[in-house]
C-alpha cells in the first residue's frame, strides 16, 4: 500500500505530463485540466490503497479512459445540440443538399471525414501494427513502453529489467526500422 507521501509525490510527478498527453488529444486547455484532474480523483478514490508500483498503471489506464469519455460526452453535446440552421437548404444554382457536406463544426471545421481518409487511416495504422509485430520483441516492447505509454527512460529500464543505456538502443534502433519499413510501404509520417 502507498503511503500518503508517496502518493502525493506520483500525482505531483505525473501531472505536467498527463496534461501534456491529454492536451494533445483534446486540444483544449480546459478540457485537458479537467480531464487529469478528473484521473486523479479517480485514482485517489479507488486505488490509494494499491502499491505505488501499480499506481502508475492504474493511473494511465484512467487517463485514457477519461480522455475517450470526455471525446464520447462532445460526440453526443453536439448531435444533441447542434444548430438546425446548419442542415437548411442555401438558395445557390445547385438545388441539392447534403448534409454531409454542408454539417459543420462551431469553430467551422468539418465533423464528418470522408470514408476515403477514415480508410486510408486505418490501413496506415493496420501497416504500423504490421511493422511494429516485425520488431524483435525488446526494440518492440521499449517502443511502446516509451513513446506508447509515455514513460521516462528509468522506468522503462525498470519495467523491462535492462539499463537505460539498453532502453534508448532498443528505441533507436526500432524507430529505424520501423522508418525504413514504412518508408518502403509509402506511409509518410
């Protein structure tokens, strides 16, 4: 069980970087705020009295959970209440009308993509998992451990067991294969 002190010092540790993560995500300062805030709550509420070893985890389990429901709860905010003017017919030579084309977002971009760039998404991500499943499982594990789950060289090396000096080879050496494989496959990053 983690003490109070150790507790206090993990949410103090991880804080800047959660809001880094979440920020990234959300794009919205507020929202990022209120999403780690909202994490740790949780954490303290459920989990102080797990051991500081598996707080971590917990921990961005939480964060992430938190970031896809505050995605979920905009999904729903604005099919709830979205404009009804914005689904009107504008008098232009061309009398049809589709929504898909005319739905827009409050700050004006588009909240519908084209099925052409969801699945050009997903085939480049399917070509990343591909390469990522090619990677020798050390290189593999390192990769996902710090550039994935957002972990600092130390605990990467104390999760797999090695010196840090072993962690940042691993990555180097996945991030160039994985560059030259997806290079070979015309993903461009």
């Amino acid at each position: 069980m983690a003490s109070e002190k150790e507790f206090a010092d993990f949410l103090q540790e991880v804080e800047k970087r959660a809001f880094k993560k979440a920020f990234f995500h959300v794009k919205d300062e507020d929202a990022a705020l209120d999403i780690v805030q909202d994490s740790m709550m949780r954490l303290a509420e459920n989990y102080a009295d797990k051991p500081i070893e598996e707080v971590r985890m917990l921990f961005n389990r939480i964060l992430t959970n938190s970031t896809l429901d505050w995605f979920r709860r905009q999904k729903t905010r604005n099919a709830v209440f979205s404009n009804f003017s914005d689904f009107e017919r504008h008098t232009d030579e061309d009398d049809t009308f589709s929504l898909l084309e005319n739905y827009a977002g409050p700050d004006g971009s588009e909240l519908v993509e084209s099925a052409e760039t969801t699945t050009e998404r997903k085939q480049v991500f399917q070509q990343i998992e591909e390469a990522l499943k090619k990677l020798p499982a050390r290189q593999r594990e390192a990769f996902i451990m710090r550039y994935w789950e957002d972990m600092d060289v130390a605990e990467t090396a104390a999760a797999m067991g090695c010196s840090e000096g072993s962690v940042k080879t691993h990555c180097f050496r996945a991030v160039q294969a994985l560059s030259s494989t997806l290079s070979a496959l015309g993903v461009k990053l």
